[in-house]
C-alpha cells in the first residue's frame, strides 16, 4: 500500500521551511490532510478485512479441532464397542483406523490453519499500527495547519502596518498628506518667484529713489514746513 508516500511527500520538510518554498502552503497542506484522511478511511477498510479474515481463520481452526476430537472420540467408540461384541473386531477396527484417517487429514487442516491465522493477525496488526500512524499524522498536521494560518493572518497584518509605516501604500493616509505637503511647497516657491518678478519690473527711477531713501510722501512734507514757515513770516 501506499499510505506513507504522501506523508512523506508533505513531511520532507518542517511547517515552518514549507511556508518559505510552496506558493500557497495552506491549500497545498489542506489538499494533504485531505488525501491522508482518504489513505486513512482505505487503510480502516483493509484492517476491518484482514482483521475479519484472521478472525474466521481462527474460528476455523477451533472448528476442525473439535471435529478431529470427536473422531478421535468415535474411534475410541468402536473399539469400545467391539469389546463389548457389540460390533465385530474387524469391522470395529477399520472404522475406528478410517476415523483417525479423518482425524489426521483435520489436525493437518487446522494446522494450516494456524498458520493463515497468524498469517492475517499479522497483516492485521502491521495495518493497525498504519492507521495509528496516519491518525497521529492527520492529527499533527491539522494543528500545524491551524498555526500555519494564525501565522499568515499575523503576517499579512504585520506586512501591512509596516507596509503603511514605511509609506509605501500610495492610498494611505501619509502618502496624501506627503502630496499635500509637497503641493503646498510647490505654492510658496511659486508665490515667491512671482515677488522676485515683481520686483524686477521697477523702473531706474524708482530704484534711485528708493536707493536715497526719498518718496513723494517725503516731498509733500518739505513743501509744507516751507508754506508755514513762509505764513509765520507774514
């Protein structure tokens, strides 16, 4: 039987390297249990057979066993018989030599019998330490596949927390306000420039002006200290 190749095939490595190499370890892992519990529901199958067969082998054996006892006992019978001149010596004598004729030909049955019957408890027994094994293996795998899938859940959670820190999601949160950061960056140089244009626009005069500090505010005031200073006067 090949009960063991898939178990072989599934086990060649630890849970925790399986998570590293196959692509989807989880179903490949369900896919696994699933055909270990069909090997486990043949193998059940195989044992209640073989185990049903040791068991009328051996019936079989306590059977002939008996029926060669009773011949032996129907010998003894005759011979008893005869000594009673119940029965004629001689004939008393063949049928008693044909009973343990039969007898023999029974004990020889039951001791092949015997060896069938030890033959298939054998079997029985090799098989019923398979399904020991396969029930041992589906009940580890199935509590390594439970872990298997708390620890995916846990990775893929802990895979987007730091997917999200590390700013990678374009769709989160801190990649906007980073766009918005940027925008408004882009708005103030902008502003920026359009003063330095600005201010390269004014003409010689007004630079000359500004330079020696005069305005036509400036102006206006010197011409009115000079009208009141002229009023006093009069």
């Amino acid at each position: 039987m090949n009960i063991f190749k898939r178990i072989f095939r599934i086990g060649q490595a630890e849970i925790h390297s399986v998570v590293e190499k196959m692509e989807d370890p989880i179903k490949m892992t369900e896919q696994g249990i699933r055909e270990m519990k069909t090997d486990l529901d043949e193998s059940l199958e195989a044992y209640a057979k073989v185990k049903a067969l040791a068991i009328r082998t051996q019936n079989n054996v306590e059977s002939k066993g008996s029926e060669a006892k009773e011949f032996e006992n129907k010998a003894v019978l005759l011979l008893e018989k005869a000594q009673r001149n119940e029965l004629e010596v001689e004939k008393a004598e063949e049928l008693a030599k044909e009973a343990l004729v039969l007898k023999k030909q029974l004990l020889s049955e039951v001791d092949e019998l015997k060896n069938q019957a030890t033959a298939h408890q054998n079997s029985a027994n090799e098989l019923q330490k398979n399904v020991e094994v396969l029930k041992f293996n589906i009940s580890k795998w199935e509590a390594e596949l439970n872990t298997l899938k708390a620890r995916v859940k846990v990775s893929d959670a802990t895979k987007l927390v730091n997917k999200q820190m590390a700013k990678i999601d374009s769709n989160s949160t801190i990649s906007m306000l980073e766009r918005m950061k940027e925008k408004v960056e882009e708005d103030e140089a902008l502003s920026k420039a359009y003063g330095e244009i600005a201010l390269s626009n004014k003409s010689v005069v007004d630079e000359i002006n500004q330079a020696i500090g005069k305005d036509d505010v400036s102006n206006e005031l010197e011409e009115l200290k000079k009208k009141i200073n002229t009023n006093e006067k009069i």
